[in-house]
C-alpha cells in the first residue's frame, strides 16, 4: 500500500514507518518538523491543519495513519488536524483511515484499572477532551475506519505481544504498551478490513 502516516517524524509514527516500508510498503511521513526517518521512507514538512498540505500529502494514497499528538498552546491539536486530514481524504477518495487515540476517549475508561482511571480524568482531562472531540470527527466520516486506543505508552523494547479488544469485550486491567508493539498493531489494522468501523483498546495486557 502506499500509506501516509501523519505525525510520523517520532515516537509511534516513526516507528510503524519503519516497521511498514520494511514490509515493503510505500510510506510517506508528514509533519512539522520534517524530522529524519527511516531511509526509503518519504518525508513531507508541513502543518497537516493546513488544508492545502494535507490535500498533497494524501493525494494518490492508499490509506492515511493520524498518529499526531498535542501541540504547545493549542488545546485541541489532535481533532484539528484530524478534521482537515478526514476533509482532504473525501475530497481525494481515500478512504482508509487509521487514528491513534487514547484508552479512555469515547467511553473507553471502562477498559482501565480504577485508579488509572480517576488518575487519568484529572491528569490528561485536556488531551482526553481532544482525544474524544478527535473520534466524533472519525466516526462521523464516511470513510473506512479505525480507531486505536493504546493504553499507557513507553519506551520499553518491543516485546510482539499485545491484545486489542473492543469495549463490548471487556478487557479491564489494561496497563501500557512499548510504541514499538503499538506500531505492529497499527499496521495490523492498517491491512485487516475486519477492523474497519471499530474502536480497540490496544496493551500489553
């Protein structure tokens, strides 16, 4: 496919361009800072709210990955840029559309421990409102998508083990994931059209 994976200069982004040109996919990475990559892997500098950059990024594109995250002085970030990425997508028929969110966005709080939980509406109450402005935008397009939900992030080596469960299915006790297991999952989703109009809870647990 040729995917084109916004926000991807680091973190999460970087590493699921990595992973997804090693499988021999045609990736390409916009974002501000137009950081280094994995070589083969094309880079794009720009703001993604911008509709006219968004618009070349994913002309031609086979499937786009919103993986961007929260900016100084901007509260809502994320579903910004998401709205103008959703926009530049229907006006260029594309269609599939994977976005990182949060565990606790759009209800998903159920799937945490307790604790995490009441911990977590106080700490990132600000990112969890862009996180959950950020779905209804997805869920309101007509595209093809998917959200992801990981739960607590780090930096920790990639361990190939994760679990991705809906709401309905419960999956309390979730705790963290590496960036690197979140990517293989992402990519996973990327290629299975079975997880096209869900919401998953992603972790290590």
């Amino acid at each position: 496919m040729k995917i084109v994976i916004v926000g991807g200069s680091r973190g999460t982004g970087a590493r699921l361009a990595s992973l997804a040109q090693g499988e021999g996919h045609e990736v390409t990475v916009l974002s501000r800072s137009g950081g280094a990559v994995t070589p083969g892997v094309e880079t794009l500098t720009g703001d993604a709210g911008d509709p006219e950059v968004a618009a070349r990024a994913v002309a031609g594109a086979d499937a786009v990955v919103v993986t961007v995250g929260g900016a100084k002085g901007t509260s809502r970030q994320r579903s910004a840029v998401t709205r103008v990425v959703v926009a530049a997508m229907q006006e260029a028929g594309v269609r599939r559309l994977v976005v990182q969110s949060s565990l606790g966005a759009g209800g998903s709080a159920a799937q945490m421990p307790a604790l995490v939980r009441v911990l977590t509406r106080v700490v990132l109450a600000s990112a969890l409102a862009d996180h959950d402005e950020q779905e209804s935008v997805v869920v309101r397009s007509d595209l093809d998508w998917t959200i992801v939900r990981p739960a607590g992030l780090t930096n920790g080596p990639t361990t190939g083990d994760w679990t991705a469960r809906e709401l309905t299915e419960g999956a309390k006790g979730f705790g963290s994931i590496p960036r690197g297991d979140l990517a293989a999952c992402l990519l996973r989703v990327l290629e299975d059209d079975s997880t096209v109009g869900r919401a998953l809870g992603v972790s290590n647990r």
